[in-house]
C-alpha cells in the first residue's frame, strides 16, 4: 500500500472525519467549526489538484478492499470521476464559505455543517466509486445525508418535504439495488470498465439486460430528476440556501446524473446501449423533461421554486448529451456536468442573498433591486445569461457541442429541444433581470437587513461572485487544454475508442 | 493450555448460571456481580469462538456419556455466530440496565436474566432435541417473569398471554420430539438425521414442531402475543426479547428443517413455500401496523414482527446463500433492535412518554440517541453500508439466483416500509417546538446514550466486516444436510 | 390393541382436551389447568411408547424425559399461578383483555 492507494480513500475520508468532530463540537466554537470546516475543503482541493495532474499522466489510484463476497470496495481516480470530483470540492470550499456567512446566528450550526460534510464525502464517494456497489453505498448515504439539510428549519411543513423527499429517493434507492443485485446475479461484476462490460454476454441475457438498464437507469432518474420522477426537487427548497444551492444544484441531482452517465459508458458502453436500442427512448425523455419543466418554471413566482424547475430541465441535458450517442453531443453532455453546476449554484447563491438580506422571496418582490445589490444582481445576471446559453458563457458551449453532436448522429430534431428550451429559458430567465434593473422600488423591503459594509455581507458576496466569474472563464476559455471542456474530451475519447 | 481447554462449553452455560444464584443471594452487591459474570460469559464465549474459527467443530460430551445416553454439547459456525451475538447484546444490555433499573427491580432482574443468559448459551450448543426443549423452557419462563417485571395491568397480562403461548409451543414441540424418539430411538440430532424418512407420522411430527416453534417465534399470523410482552416490558428486557429470545425458537426450527427433518431440496423449496408466503405478510403486516403506531416502543415491537417474516424469506430458497442470509438477518436485527429499544429507554425517561407525534426536539436534547435511532435505522432498512444490507443482499442474489425474484419484491417493499417507519419518527424528532404543557425533559445517563449508540454503530460495521463473518457460517458447513 | 398403545391413545385424547380448553376457556385457572391437562397428555404419550418392546424391561431414556418435563411443568404452573393472581389484583377479573367481559 502506498500514497496512490489511499488518496482516493483519504479524499472521501477527510469530509467524512470532519463530520463526526463536527457533530461532537460545541455549538458556540465558532472560530474552530469555521476553521475546520475551511481547512479540510482546502486540503482536500489539494488532494484533488494531485490527482488531477497524476490521472493526466497516466497515474493510477485506487483504494480497494473486500466488502461482500465476490464483490470489493473501490475507489478509483478515472478521468469521469474527476470530472466529477473537481467540481464537488471547488464548491464545497465555496459553499462552505457561504454558509458560515448565511447560517450566522442561527441555531444548529453544527448539526448542519456536520450533515453538509457527511453529504460531501458521501458525493466525493459517488464520484470515486470504481463499481456499481461502491456507487450504492455512496449514493444511498447521500439520500440519507441530505434529509437532516432538508428538514433543519423543524417546522411541520419541511417534515412535509423532508417525507416527500424520501418517498422518492429511497423507493429510486431500492430500484438501483434490484438493478445491481440482478446486473451481479447475470454477469459476476459490477466493476466500471471504460465502454463496458457487457456487450460480450450472450444474446440470450439482452432482455434481462434491459431490464436492469430500465431499474438503473430508473432508479438513478429520481436523484437526476426526469420527468416524471422529479416531484420531489422543488419541494426540497424549503431547505436553507446553501443546501439548495450545493446539494440541489450539484451533490443530490448531480449524483443522479453522474450515476445515468456511469451506468451507459461504463457499465453498457455506449455502442452496446445503442445496440440494445436504449439510448434513443432516454433522449426522448430527457427532451421531454427539458421541455416540461421549462415550461413548468416560467409559471413559478417563487424565486427558488423557479430555479429548480430550472435545475430539473438543466440536469436533462447532461442526459440528452449522453443518449444522443454520439461523441460531440457526448462532450456537450458531461460537460455539462461542471457547467450547469457552476452557473446554477451562483443563481442560488445569489436568491439566498436576496432572501437573506432583503427578505426577497419571490420574483414580484425583486423590483429595482438591482440598485439595491447591484454585485448579487451581476451575477445572478451572468448566471440567468450563461443558462439562456448566450455566447461566450458556458451554457452557451453546451448547447453549441449538443447541437452540433446531434447533427452529426442524424438527430436533428434535438435542435428544435435546444430551441425551445433556450427560448424558455429566456422567457423565466429574461422578466426576472428586467425587474430587477429597469423597475423602480415598490417601497420598503419585505424584511431587509443590514449586513456588512457592502451590499451584504462579503462572505455572501464573494462566493458567488468567484462562481460568476468561472461561467464568463469556462466559457470564454474552453479551448484551452485544462478547461472542463477539453477534459471531456479527453473522456469521451476514451469511451468511444476514437 | 487453558486456552485449549475443552470445558469452554460448559462453562458459558455454567458461569450465567453461578452468577444468577450469587446475585440472588448477595442482593448488595448485586450490580456488581451481574456485570463480573457478564464479562466472564463474554470471555468465554470469546476464547471458545476463537477454539472454533480456528481449529473447528467443537464438541464435549457432559459427564463423558456417550450420544445416545449422554448429553452432547456440539458448537458448529452458525452455533459461534449465535453465542457471539447473543454476548454482544448481552454485555451491552447489562451495562445498559445497570444505568437503567433501581431498586427493587434491579434485584429481580439480574438473577432472571442471568438464568436466560445461559439458557441461550445452552440452547446454542446443544444438538439434542430433548435438550433443545428443557433450553427452551428455560428460556421461556425467565422471559415471561422479565416481562411481568415493569408490573401493571398491561404488562402483567401481556406476561400472562405470552407465557400460555409459550407453553402451548413448547408442548407441541415436546409432543414431536416424544414421537421421534418413538419411532427412531434417539434424541440426537446427528442420529435421527441418519434415520428419520417420510411417513405419515413423520407428517404430523414435522406440523406439531413447526407449528409449536413458529408459535414461539411469533411468525405471522402467529404473532399476536408479540407486540404487548415486547412493548409493555421494560426496556431492557424488550431488547432481550426481540433481539435474542425469538431467534431461540427460530435456531431450532432451522436445524430441524435442515438436518432432522427427511425433507430433499424440492420439499424443502415446497414447503418452504407456505413459510416464505407467511414471511411475506409478516412483512407488509407487521411494516403497515408498525407505520400507525403512535407510540415508539410499539412501533418497534412490530418492526420486530417483520424483521421475524425477513427469515422465513430463507426457507423457499434452500439454498446456502439463502440461509446465510438468514443468518446475517438474525446477526443484524439482533444488534439494531437492541440499540432501537435502548434508544426508546433513554427518549421514555428523557420525556416522560413515547408518544411519537410529540417527540418534537429530541435531536436537540439527546443528538446521541439520534444518532443511534438514525443507524440502527439504516440497518433495519438495509441501506449500505450496514449488516442488514449485506443480508438483504445476499437475500435478493439467492432469490434471484434460484428464479424465485418474487421474494426480492417483497424484501424491497419491506425496506421501504422500514424507511417509512423509520423517517416517521425522525421527522417528528427534528421539529422544534416550545410546548410549555409538558414536564421538564430528564436528562438520562452517559452510560445509556453511549450504549445505545455503540450497538447501533456495531450494526453498521456489520456491514464491513461480511466476508470474515460468512467464513465463520462455513465453519462445520452448518446448511448441508447431515453435515451435524 | 397392546395397553401401551391404549395409553397412548389416552395421552393423544388428553392432549386434544387440553389444546380444546386452553382455546375456549376465558379464566385464566381454566387456561392453566387446561395446559397441565395438554403437558399430562404429552408425558403419557412418552411413557406409554417407552414400552415399545413388549414384555422387556422398558426404555428408560423417556421416562428421564417425562421427570425432567414435570419438573418443568411443574414450575411453568407455579409461575402462572402467581401471573394469574397478579392479573386478577390489577384488573379485577382473572382473563385476558381480550376475554373480557364489559
């Protein structure tokens, strides 16, 4: 055992540790919470910029011991899972920030930030896992993390959403397992393997096999929040800002999403889901959810509701990207995973500041309050702007390799999704930016407070400011050879043998 | 060497035993005595596993008699497991009821619990069916007067129910054995393996004692005694019950089914049929009655109930993985119901009552009991990574494995019960209410929180450590016939 | 028709009357008594099939068996005496809730 072997385990260990001395540490320590809490994301950022160079060398991590029998815990660095990874623990370090700044003065600070580290390690663990079993165990203690976030405020009504939640993720829960267990029971492994592992079984397995993509893929959907089974994404944001904006704009849907993306390049590979005809009714799908819960948003007058409606069709495109099958719509689909993330947590960061200072919570309240929060409203700005896909954001590359990507697998009717949705998404997005810069006040705040210096207090500010200006870089700078872009390249050329 | 004794197996039995009459007779001292035998027991269970895991079967006969007179003590992989879980949740339990009782009640308790200690130990090694039933008295009437210990009407009557049950079992099951040895000659399990074969009698033997041992077990729809003696004891003694007294019955229907009865592989997967639909609805029945309890310690009586159904899913299958399963499901229950029940000790003294819907900022007042509830939960419902999900795991594989899938449906569906269940108690526990009708929260014991979460915390590292417990289940190939 | 199979026939009746008692009783002294009847059916059965080689001398292996049942029984009894008085005291009539009569 040396360092290669233990830095996937210790990059999901050190959330996981800073949790249990979190939750053993008084309420009224501060300083040391904050502190810990800071150093731990740093170092393991440190840990990851590591990896990140190693697995660009060719470098090989992997952490592995026997769990059940037959089967190992693994924990390995490929180029998807540091993808995924990256981005978790940039934001972790921002949203941590954050959240000292907003949860000041409330109570249960480290009841959440104990909760907030669990749900990090349990997502670092989802990206890391090197099998479908690992991924499971991660996965199911993310649902299991996150429910405590959700219903922090212990009023009837977040128990409510906390239930919702949980009927959802945990019946998705037991369809991921019947999946796995009878994935196990036909092929003996469930190891990831770059373009799969299944497309030498027999033919005769193939309509099992469709059936354990259908549970998976199922299963998975919940988190990832297709349609039909997102019902659960806008009710959890009866949880505290931070929590909407790192877990329901990257951990919780994310891990959905990751996990689809997993299932079809490194479990099926792609050419064998093709085979089998699976990814062509997935695409319809996530067309479909892009289109609905679009549609669904601009009828939203709350700011966060609106913005998971918003979550729920952007998370599809990942899954859109992926099932059209083809290697430029592949690279638009992953990466998608970091720009979509990005973009959507500076617009949660930016409600929760409107909401924490002003006492903003719906768009019909937000009028002249770009005069008000002039910084919070940039961003949010270049959030709304980067989601609408205006070039040269980020959103903007998404949608433009989509396009392209589904020309070139003679799928043209993507491009009428790409349409509309964009159209959409500047239809909820564009009413929002008019009132908040062209609108004069209507009078006082609903409950403003005064915080800081600034507009709002820096540790508000800044975060999503820092997340701001990575839209306007990852799009202005995707071809350079170490943006999100280029990376996804990198992975795609391998699960399609280019 | 003492290490290497051969007498490691009469002394579990007999170390409870010394310990239950001294702590009769020194009433004074008797805290300290019970906890001394307490960790003597849990010693010499210690080293005799470690005799089994490393050299093998271990066997001793009593008094050097021979089988067929004598009385053979005989410790196989799955007996190991049983004496190991049962010392886990015995030692945790006496420490918890040492915080737990005062008084008078204490001076009750050690001596009966003491006594069913090493009814269980016995139970577990012994590979006579004669045996089994005197364990099994021993067992069950210690039980009873834990139950009839927390007193007033409800716990009184509910005694007074179980311990009929319980004597109407054990003489159905006494009736089998009297007409087994009528037609074969011999009370040894390895014996009657060689000789019992179908016949008509062999019929009525296998109803009577299956009948007798699932009225003890409390299958579905045999379990209507469960929930009052389970809910209505005190706490520690509800956790004995469902976490170990259950299983005593259980243990010997298992070994009949697989080494006495002359059952083949299709009888066993046909018959087992009948048990695994009664499994079934033990699940769904006992998950929706659990789900309108209003009060917690209810609740996890028919949770109890449930996990009960979760073994007979292992019947149908027949196969080694399926009984391993079983196993692991027994080990898993075992260690989360006991940290449940602890859990509901310490919210019943902190608040005064159970009553769920008013459980409002318990997070707050005990996080540590949260923590363990929450845990013990995740076991219970089998989420990774715990013991209850490496049996539900290998319980679907076997399913799958042997075409019979149906059963992995319910399991499933029993997991999202338990998480209803489970998240309904939660749920209320993290509302934060100032109610000013109610008493002033009492704080509890250290001792009491931590118990409860290191159980709890044991439950979840079950589902670490599959791989050396499925090799102790291999120890003497427990599941093969005539393997005894 | 040999008498130990008479007997153990009685055992087998006995067994049924008591099983029929312990299930339509509702007093609780009815229901103990009834157990004892069951229990005193099983160790005749027992004692009876002991004699299964005719005019040899009989097996004594269940006749240890029936001593050690009585013994048990024996304290199963006393222990649901004292039950059954303490559910007397604290509800005012010696049957279960579910026999009650209102």
């Amino acid at each position: 055992m040396n360092f290669d072997n233990w830095v996937p385990l210790l990059i999901v260990i050190i959330p996981l540790f800073i949790a249990v001395i979190i939750f053993a540490l008084a309420e009224d320590k501060i300083k040391t919470r904050s502190t810990l809490n800071i150093g731990a994301s740093v170092l393991s950022l440190g840990l990851v910029g590591i990896m990140l160079w190693g697995v660009s060398k060719g470098f090989h991590y992997e952490t592995r011991f026997s769990f059940l029998p037959g089967l190992d815990f693994v924990l390995r660095a490929d180029s998807l899972s540091m993808l995924f990874v990256t981005l978790s623990s940039a934001l972790w370090l921002l949203t941590t920030v954050y959240a000292i700044g907003y949860l000041e003065g409330s109570p249960h600070r480290s009841r959440f930030f104990g909760f907030f580290s669990l749900c990090v390690a349990a997502t670092l663990g989802v990206a890391l896992a090197g099998n479908l079993i690992t991924f499971l165990l991660f996965y199911e203690l993310l649902t299991l993390a996150a429910y405590p976030l959700i219903v922090h405020r212990g009023t009837q009504k977040v128990r409510r959403s906390g239930r919702i939640y949980l009927m959802y993720t945990l019946t998705g829960g037991a369809l991921l397992l019947l999946g796995t267990v009878l994935l196990y029971s036909i092929t003996g492994t469930l190891e990831f393997v770059a373009s799969g592992f299944l497309s030498t079984l027999d033919s005769s397995t193939h309509s099992l096999l469709i059936l354990v993509f259908v549970l998976l893929v199922s299963g998975l959907g919940v988190k990832a929040a297709i349609v039909p089974l997102h019902g659960w994404l806008p009710q959890s944001m009866a949880a505290p800002a931070p929590v909407s904006a790192l877990l329901h704009a990257v951990a919780v849907v994310k891990a959905g999403a990751f996990g689809i993306v997993r299932v079809i390049y490194d479990v099926f590979g792609i050419e064998f889901s093709v085979t089998l005809g699976l990814t062509l009714p997935l695409a319809i799908i996530a067309a479909i959810t892009i289109i609905y819960a679009s549609t669904r948003a601009l009828f939203q007058d709350g700011l966060k509701a609106r913005l998971a409606y918003s979550t729920v069709s952007q998370v599809s495109y990942i899954i859109l990207g992926v099932a059209i099958a083809g290697p430029i719509a592949a690279v638009g689909g992953v990466v998608h995973l970091v720009h979509q993330g990005v973009t959507k947590i500076t617009l949660f960061f930016c409600a929760g500041n409107l909401a924490e200072t002003l006492g903003i919570h719906n768009i019909s309240e937000m009028h002249g309050v770009g005069r008000r929060m002039p910084w919070t409203m940039t961003a949010f700005t270049i959030g709304a702007l980067g989601m609408i896909g205006i070039p040269p954001l980020a959103g903007f590359i998404t949608k433009w390799y989509i396009g392209l990507g589904a020309l070139e697998a003679g799928h043209g009717w993507v491009l009428i999704v790409l349409v509309g949705s964009s159209l959409l998404n500047a239809a909820y997005f564009l009413p929002i930016l008019y009132v908040a810069w062209f609108t004069e006040p209507k009078g006082d705040w609903p409950a403003e407070k005064k915080l800081g210096k600034y507009e709002t207090s820096l540790l508000l500010l800044v975060p999503p400011l820092i997340t701001a200006l990575f839209v306007i870089l990852l799009g202005l700078f995707a071809s350079l050879s170490f943006s999100a872009l280029a990376w996804s390249e990198f992975i795609i050329s391998k699960e399609f043998l280019l | 060497m003492l290490i290497d004794s051969p007498h490691w197996i009469s002394i579990i039995i007999l170390l409870p035993i010394l310990g239950a009459v001294a702590s009769f007779l020194w009433r004074q001292h008797i805290v300290k005595i019970a906890l001394t035998t307490a960790t003597g027991t849990v010693i010499s269970v210690g080293i005799l596993s470690w005799q089994v895991i490393s050299n093998g079967v271990q066997c001793y006969e009593l008094g050097a008699w021979n089988a067929p007179l004598g009385i053979e003590l005989y410790v196989d992989g799955l007996s190991v497991l049983m004496l190991l879980v049962t010392a886990v949740v015995g030692f945790a339990i006496s420490i918890y009821a040492s915080a737990y009782f005062e008084g008078n009640k204490s001076k009750h308790f050690w001596p009966l619990w003491l006594f069913l200690w090493s009814g269980l130990n016995a139970l577990f090694v012994s590979s006579d069916i004669f045996n089994l039933f005197v364990t099994l008295e021993i067992i069950g009437l210690s039980a009873v007067a834990l139950v009839a210990l927390s007193g007033g009407a409800k716990a009184i009557t509910a005694a007074m129910r179980y311990l009929l049950v319980s004597l109407l079992g054990s003489m159905l099951y006494l009736m089998g054995v009297a007409l087994l040895y009528h037609s074969y000659g011999t009370v040894d399990m390895v014996l009657l393996s060689l000789r019992t074969e179908m016949n008509p009698a062999m019929w009525l033997i296998m109803g009577l004692m299956t009948v007798g041992l699932l009225l003890k077990t409390a299958l579905f729809p045999l379990h209507f005694w469960l929930p009052a003696a389970h809910s209505s004891a005190p706490v520690p003694v509800s956790a004995l019950l469902s976490a170990l007294v259950v299983k005593a019955s259980f243990y010997i229907l298992w070994r009949l089914w697989i080494v006495v009865f002359p059952l083949d592989n299709d009888a066993q997967v046909g018959l087992g049929f009948i048990l695994g639909v009664l499994g079934s609805l033990a699940i769904v029945w006992g998950g929706v009655k659990a789900l309108q309890q209003t009060r917690l310690k209810l609740l996890i009586a028919y949770s109890t109930v449930m996990q009960i159904g979760y073994l007979f899913l292992a019947f149908p299958l027949a196969s080694i993985m399926g009984w391993k399963a079983a196993l692991y499901f027994i080990l898993a229950h075992a260690i989360a119901k006991t940290a449940m029940f602890m859990v509901a000790g310490n919210i019943l003294i902190h608040k005064g009552h159970d009553r769920i819907a008013d459980l409002y900022s318990t997070v707050q007042h005990l996080p540590l009991t949260i923590v363990a509830f929450s845990l013990s939960g995740i076991s219970l419902m089998g989420l990774p990574p715990s013991g209850g999900f490496v049996a539900k795991w290998l319980l679907l594989e076997a399913a799958i494995v042997s075409g019979q899938w149906w059963w992995g449906i319910v399991l499933l569906v029993g997991g999202l019960l338990t998480g209803a269940y489970v998240f309904k108690v939660l749920g209320y526990a993290f509302i934060q209410e100032n109610s000013t009708n109610e008493p002033r929260p009492i704080g509890i014991s250290k001792r009491m929180e931590w118990t409860a979460l290191s159980m709890a915390l044991f439950a979840i590292v079950l589902g670490f450590i599959a791989p050396f417990v499925l090799g102790i289940m291999d120890i003497g190939s427990p599941f093969t016939k005539g393997s005894l | 028709m040999t008498p130990a199979f008479l007997y153990a026939l009685v055992g087998i009746v006995l067994f049924s009357i008591g099983l029929y008692g312990l299930i339509l009783y509702k007093h609780l002294l009815r229901k103990i008594l009834a157990i004892n009847i069951l229990g005193s059916g099983v160790f005749l059965v027992m004692v009876a099939l002991a004699a299964r080689t005719g005019d040899a001398v009989p097996d004594a292996v269940p006749h240890a068996m029936v001593i050690t049942g009585i013994v048990v029984a024996v304290s199963a009894t006393a222990l649901a005496l004292a039950l059954m008085l303490r559910v007397d005291a604290e509800t005012g009539q010696a049957v279960l809730p579910e026999d009650r009569e209102e």
